[in-house]
C-alpha cells in the first residue's frame, strides 16, 4: 500500500511540473459520478455527471450529464443507447451541445486479461458552429490480479476521436489507472490520462489526474 500511495504522489507531481499554460501541457482535474439501475438481468440503466477544471485546475470549464441504457446481448457484447447534456466554456462563456450517441463494446479475455473495445458514434449538435458526427474507439486492457482489502486492479486504455468530415483524427486519450472497490454496490477509480488535441496548426497535450465513483443498486 505504501508503494501505491508513493508512486500515485510521483504522478501527481509529474502531472503538475509539465503543466505551464492552459493550452498546451495543461495540468487539469476531471471527476465523474454514475448511478446505476439494474432492471433485469440483462438491462441496466445509467445516469452520469461529470466535471472537468482546467487552468492548473483553478477554474470550472466542463460539465455534462449522460442518461442511457445498456442492453448485454451476451457475454460479449454490450449495447448502449444514450443522450448527453455537454455545458463547456468557450471565450469566457458556457455554451450548450447536444450530443445522442450509440455505444457496442465487444468483450473477450487474453492470458487473464480483461478486454474491452468500445465503439461510439456520436451526434454533435450545436448552436453556435457547425454539426458533427465522431467515431470513438476506447480499447481497455485490465490486469489478471489485484490487491489490499480495496481489490485495486490496474488497467491501460487508450480512445482516438475520428471526426467523421474532412478533419479525421483529431484526439487521442491515453489512460493508466486503478479500479477499486469500497463496498458491495460502490466502486471507484483513479487514473492519469494524457489527452493530445489537434488544433488548427499544431497538436497540445493536457495531463489530467481523474477521479470516479460507480454506485449500482
């Protein structure tokens, strides 16, 4: 447990030392919350709120709730159906899009490893620029072993973004984190990811510490 909590401190302070402007290197904080309803055996429903601080994490610049339901068809195959409400700051004022998706997140296991490929397409709508649909592909590899009383299990993720017009690829999100669990029905993750954006000339990274919480009832 002390080696965890040293190496999760490095991180930290990596995470902070490589952030020096709000647009590129950027140390933000992200936290998410998510009820979860089980209606049947195979139907769940889910709703989820989420915070992003940016600027060394000093101010309040993303806020969304997602509503949806996930249907597993099998062991492996899960598929999603949802709506999000997205609230971000642009020049100094919170503006609103739109943005239903459609989620198949394929499921196998590889030498005790869990694996999820999650597949989204997503419909952009906004008001003040043009529309978009988006692909996103989040791939997820959890470790065979966990450990201390709270069952942490490191994973690794990695989620490109593909603007599905003439601009293509235009974010990767890379992922390192451990899942855990504090009770029965309430789980928790805390992760570091390193965002890459494209922009109109260049690519800018933002190192965000992240935090989850999952109840399920």
């Amino acid at each position: 447990m002390k080696r965890f909590l040293v190496a999760a401190a490095g991180l930290f302070l990596m995470a902070i030392s490589s952030a020096y402007s709000y647009d590129d290197g950027d140390f933000q904080v992200w936290h998410t919350e998510t009820q979860e309803k089980e209606i049947n055996n195979s139907l769940k429903v889910g709703l989820e709120e989420e915070v992003r601080f940016g600027g060394s994490a000093s101010e309040l610049y993303y806020h969304h709730y997602d509503l949806g339901f996930v249907k597993s068809i099998n062991k492996n195959l899960d598929i999603g159906v949802n709506y999000r409400q997205v609230y971000e700051k642009k020049s100094g004022k919170f503006k609103e899009e739109n943005r239903p998706h459609i989620n198949a997140v394929l499921k196998t296991s590889f030498l005790g490893c869990q694996i999820d490929d999650r597949n989204r397409f997503q419909y952009r709508h906004f008001d003040y620029k043009a529309d978009l649909w988006q692909y996103r592909n989040k791939l997820t590899v959890r470790l065979p072993f966990k450990f201390s009383r709270f069952e942490f299990k490191p994973y690794i993720s990695d989620e490109v973004f593909i603007d599905l017009d003439d601009n293509g690829l235009s974010r990767n999100r890379f992922y390192s984190g451990l899942a855990f669990k504090l009770f029965k029905d309430l789980k928790g993750e805390i992760y570091y990811l390193l965002q890459s954006s494209k922009g109109a000339t260049h690519w800018t990274d933002a190192n965000v510490l992240g935090t989850k919480v999952k109840l399920s009832f």
